[in-house]
C-alpha cells in the first residue's frame, strides 16, 4: 500500500465534512476521474494491508458491497463507494 492508497482510506473516513460533491474532492484531491478512484478504493478492500489499516472502513465498505450484489445478482457489480451512496451509514 502506498501514500495515495492510505490516503484514499483517510478520504474515504472524512469526505462527507466537505462541502461540494464527492466526485469533485476526488478530482481536485487524487487527480483521478470517479470511475477510476472507485477502482482503486475496490481493489484496496481486497487488501489485507488496508483491512489492518482501516478495519472498520473496509468492513463496512464490504458489507455494503456483499448486500449489493446479494439483492442484484444479475447486475453488473458496482464500487463499493456506488452501492454506500444507496445505503445508510451503520
């Protein structure tokens, strides 16, 4: 895991105190499009780095992930930053 990684993770605890929307703090903070930072933020939940970093984050962006793909098996899988905008924060 690298700087940007951990510092994806940090965003990921505290973008809602911001103002202005999420994809726009990606853009001005990483320099990458939404789509490509909902792939890397992903692929981090697969990390067991960012899991021993960040447990709480990376559990309950997994669960937010399993529940999607739970009620929608046919769909297309989505981030697991998409599919948390359609859930409540636990």
């Amino acid at each position: 895991m690298n700087d940007t990684d951990r510092a994806i993770l940090d965003f990921e605890n505290e973008w809602w105190r911001h103002s202005g929307t999420k994809e726009r703090l990606v853009q001005e903070r990483f320099g990458l499009s939404a789509t490509r930072y909902y792939q890397r933020l992903n692929r981090l939940l697969d990390d067991p780095e960012a899991l021993e970093q960040a447990p709480a984050l990376v559990n309950r962006l997994l669960r937010v992930r399993d529940r999607k793909a739970a009620r929608n098996p046919n769909e297309p899988a989505r981030s697991a930053v998409e599919n948390e905008r359609d859930e409540p924060r636990s």
